[in-house]
C-alpha cells in the first residue's frame, strides 16, 4: 500500500455520516413528538430551533407551533 491509499483509507474509516440539526428536528417531528427549545437544546444542540423550524417550512413542511406559559415564561411547542 502506497502512501495515497494508506491517507485515503485512514480519512475514509474517520469519517462518520453525520445528521445536520434539522435533520435530526425533522424525524424528531416525524415521530409525532413535540418540541421546545429547551428539549432540542438539550437533545441536538440546538441553539436556534425556529431558525431550523424556518429552514423546514421552506422545505414545505407544515409546522404547527402553540405558545404556551411554562412557569412565566412563553414557550413555543412545535409538531407537525
């Protein structure tokens, strides 16, 4: 084995598919599970969920989003 295949070999056992945050929202979603920003936070690392809930609807999804009050504070629930 040359040096080409060996470097070639070595990036190709490094690399891992990885699943963007709005694809993890999504099938989230799909599973007929509610989200907030705290859960997805929490569960994706997700920072700005309704940047990422934007980026579906321009995929044409339907996302359906109830304000509700959490303890004084207005979270946004999120399904499809």
């Amino acid at each position: 084995m040359n040096i080409i295949e060996y470097v070639k070999s070595f990036f190709a056992k490094k690399k891992k598919i990885r699943k963007t945050q709005t694809e993890l929202i999504l099938e989230h979603l799909q599973m007929d599970r509610p989200l907030n920003s705290m859960i997805a936070k929490e569960l994706y690392n997700c920072k700005h969920l309704r940047s990422r809930i934007y980026d579906l609807k321009k995929k044409g999804y339907k996302i359906h989003d109830e304000k509700v009050n959490l303890n004084g504070r207005s979270i946004t629930h999120y399904s499809l």
